[in-house]
C-alpha cells in the first residue's frame, strides 16, 4: 500500500502514509481545495468489480492470510493478530459534498462481499479526520494520506511524527480505535482512493506483497478497489472462528479450516504464484528514486534505466519486470515519446506472461502508450487506442485515469475532427469525468498534442 509508518511514543500512535498510486511525479502542481462534482453516467461502470476470483489452493491462500495479517511492510512482524472486535462505524468529520453516499457504497460492499460489520455513523471507532493540506505535507512529505491508532487530533499527528517515532507498527497489540487524516487540498480521485485503501489497513491488514497481481495490496496501484481475493482476506479476518490475539501458527491453521469450507473452489487448485521477493539487485532502490519527487528529470530517466538493466538480468517476465516497463513508459513519455511506445509495446508482452491476458494492467499500458502517440501527433492511432482502453477503465472504476483517457482522445479528435460532433461528444464527457476525478476545470492528463 505504498506506505511509510511509524508509532508515535506515549500516544500509541501508529502512522502509515500512502504515497500517491506509485506513479512518478508528473506535470501537474499542487492541487488547491478541489469542488466535488456528480459521478458521471457510464455503461457498465465498476461491471468488472470485484475483480479476479479465489480459485487458488486454499493452503497457500492460507499462508497469504497469515503473511498479510501478521507482516508488515517493511518485513516487520506482528506477534498477534489484531482486528477491530467491536462493530465498525466510520465517522468522516468535517465531510466533503459527495463522499458520503462513495462511502455509505463502499462500506456496503465490504459488508456484502467480507462479511465485515461496518457502517457510517457518529460517534465511530473508525474516523475520517481533513487536515490542512499544506501542514499535512510538511508533516508526512509525498504522502497522499495517513492513518493513525487511536482516536488522534490532527494536532497530535502533527506534531513531528517521524522524530517522536517510539516502536513500530508491530507493536500495535489490538484495534479499539483509528483515524485516518486526508489532506483537505486533495483531489477528488485521491480522496476516493484513499478510503478504498486505508479503511481495509486500518482493519488489520496491514501488509503489501510485490507481485501479488491480483490484489490491491500491490505495490504497483494496478486495482484501485479490493479484489475478489482482498475481500476473502478480509472475510477470514473478520470470521467468528478469528480473534485478536491469535500467534501466526494458530492463524494460518484457523484459515486453513475455514477456508475449506468458504473457498471449495481451493480444493484441488493451483497454488498462489511465487512472490518474487529477493534477488533483484539494487532495482527497488532504484524504483524509489524514479518516484521521489526530490529526483530531477535527468536523474528519474538514468534510475529508470538502471532498474530496466536490474530487472532484466534478475528477473525477466516477472510482475517487476512488467511494473519497471509500464513505468519507463510513463518516465519517457515526454522527453522520448517514440522510445516510450516501444517500451510500453514490450511492457505488454512481459505484463501478459506475468500476469495473464486479461489483467487490468493492459489498461493501463493503453492509456499511457496513447499518451505518448498524442505527443507525437500519431492522432488516429491514439484515438483508436483509447476507444478499446476506456471501457476496461469503466468496467474497474477508475476515474483518473478513465478521465485522462478521455481526455487524450478529446484532444487527438480535437486535431483531427475540429468540430465534430464526435470530437464535442467526447469533449463533454472529458470534461465530466476529468469534474469528477480532479475537479472542475482541471485536467487529469498532462499529455498534449504535439505542436512541432
């Protein structure tokens, strides 16, 4: 979950700060307080959600439970597993138009798909506390949000977390109570995904796995909402036959016998695939310089390179390999946008062998390789492109980038079909969705059409 944490001494507070969709900075600057606006009408929006299925040896899903329950990122463990055991009600203070019926849809979802006791309400357990945007990032740089053990003023979070860290979030020994804090200048799609990610952390799931494709505890941000599979981990942690307290090996047996009973499809299944976790070299050290927004431009293209080199040797065709690709892609798309089309055609062929050829990530390679044929007024290509991308985007229910998507098509119409009524019909939903996601008058793309 792309997170930072720390627990705070004398006030129990445990801090994850979620950086922004691991993607590298791009070109757009600091967001002012942004308007919400209606979620646009779309054929079979979220169509494909949940997404993936849990037909995996239920022993190795057994085994992923533990590791998700009982580590956390870093390689930190947890000696216990913790959960709330009272029910879950979330209470967002100080609420933007437009969230509360997001989350009274995603907290149902989490009751019908994992079983987990949790509405919105007053006086929760679980709160959503707005912090003043520009002391929130002085406090946790880069991070797009944070969430805190126990019920914690914005006052206390900010008060240097990182210097008064005392333990670990391993430390952390029962859930009575926690707080998420959103930035208040956040964009809408942030805010959103957000939630999506935090509220499952902040119920005891606190680790993220390389290479698990098919789940949203991935570092790679490729599912925005929790998968078939999140949703089972979360129904194992929340069964009656789990409780606070459990040692990792009475976790696992636990889930073992429950699983053969709510997953019968992992009866006789293929085992999870191997998570890739050693072996790569200096490449994650690499992967986090392309995305600090301290690395210059020159430096992010050299890093992206020497990841490329890293991955290559250590770990062809695998989830990395397909992750290092698609972001070299985004990396180059400006300063070499030809360049940037080839590695994004490579990333499709490793992306598929890694993780299957109905992987959302395809998606998300379109949208970025018809980024880089816009710039380089390859319009119709890019047009076609996006026309077979946008729909998969929908189907999972990602805004941004099925704004940005929009958008870039708006813009290759714009060139190619000046006043069409296909180029002012696409224009109109661009700038519907791109309301939505990043707020009125706001591009989610940075990609324009090439002037030279």
């Amino acid at each position: 979950m792309r997170c930072l944490a720390w627990i705070i001494a004398g006030a129990s507070l445990l801090v994850s700060a979620c950086g922004p969709d691991s993607e590298p900075p791009t070109e757009a600057g600091t967001a002012a307080v942004a308007p919400r606006a209606p979620l646009p009408l779309e054929p079979a929006l979220g169509a494909l959600l949940p997404a993936g299925h849990t037909s995996f040896d239920n022993d190795s899903l057994a085994g992923l439970f533990a590791i998700m329950s009982h580590e956390v990122e870093g390689g930190a463990r947890r000696p216990h597993l913790v959960r709330y055991e009272a029910l879950v009600t979330v209470t967002p203070e100080g609420a933007i138009p437009g969230l509360e019926a997001f989350l009274d849809g995603y907290l149902a979802q989490l009751r019908a798909e994992a079983g987990v006791p949790t509405s919105r309400g007053v006086g929760g357990n679980l709160l959503i506390r707005f912090a003043d945007g520009p002391r929130f990032a002085r406090a946790v740089p880069g991070a797009a949000c944070a969430i805190a053990a126990g019920d914690v003023t914005w006052q206390a979070f900010s008060h240097d977390p990182e210097a008064a860290s005392g333990g670990s979030i391993s430390a952390l020994e029962r859930i009575d109570r926690m707080t998420i804090f959103v930035p208040d200048d956040a964009l809408p799609y942030r805010v959103r995904n957000c939630l999506l990610e935090e509220i499952p952390q902040a119920l005891g799931l606190s680790s993220d796995l390389f290479g698990l494709g098919m789940s949203s505890f991935n570092d790679d941000g490729a599912h925005i909402w929790p998968t078939k599979l999140d949703y089972l981990m979360l129904r194992l942690l929340y069964a009656p036959e789990i409780e606070t307290g459990l040692d990792r090996r009475e976790t696992r047996a636990r889930a073992n016998a429950l699983l053969d009973r709510i997953n019968p499809q992992g009866r006789n299944a293929p085992r999870l695939p191997r998570l890739r976790t050693s072996g790569l070299g200096e490449w994650s050290d690499s992967m986090a310089k392309v995305f600090s927004r301290r690395t210059s431009g020159r430096a992010r293209i050299k890093s992206i390179d020497k990841a490329l080199t890293l991955i290559q040797a250590n770990a062809p065709g695998s989830a990395q390999h397909c992750h290092t690709l698609v972001t070299a892609g985004r990396v180059l798309s400006r300063p070499d946008p030809a360049r940037a089309v080839a590695m994004l055609d490579q990333a499709r062929t490793i992306c598929e062998t890694a993780h299957g050829p109905q992987d959302v990530r395809l998606a998300r390679i379109g949208l970025e390789k018809a980024c880089a044929l816009l710039r380089l007024a390859r319009y119709n290509e890019a047009i076609s492109l996006a026309e077979a991308t946008w729909p998969i985007f929908a189907a999972y229910r990602q805004d941004e980038r099925l704004a940005a998507l929009y958008t870039i098509e708006a813009d290759a119409l714009a060139a190619t079909e000046p006043g069409s009524e296909r180029a002012a019909r696409t224009a109109e939903r661009a700038r519907a969705w791109n309301a939505y996601a990043v707020g009125p008058g706001r591009r989610a793309s940075n990609c324009r059409p090439s002037t030279g």
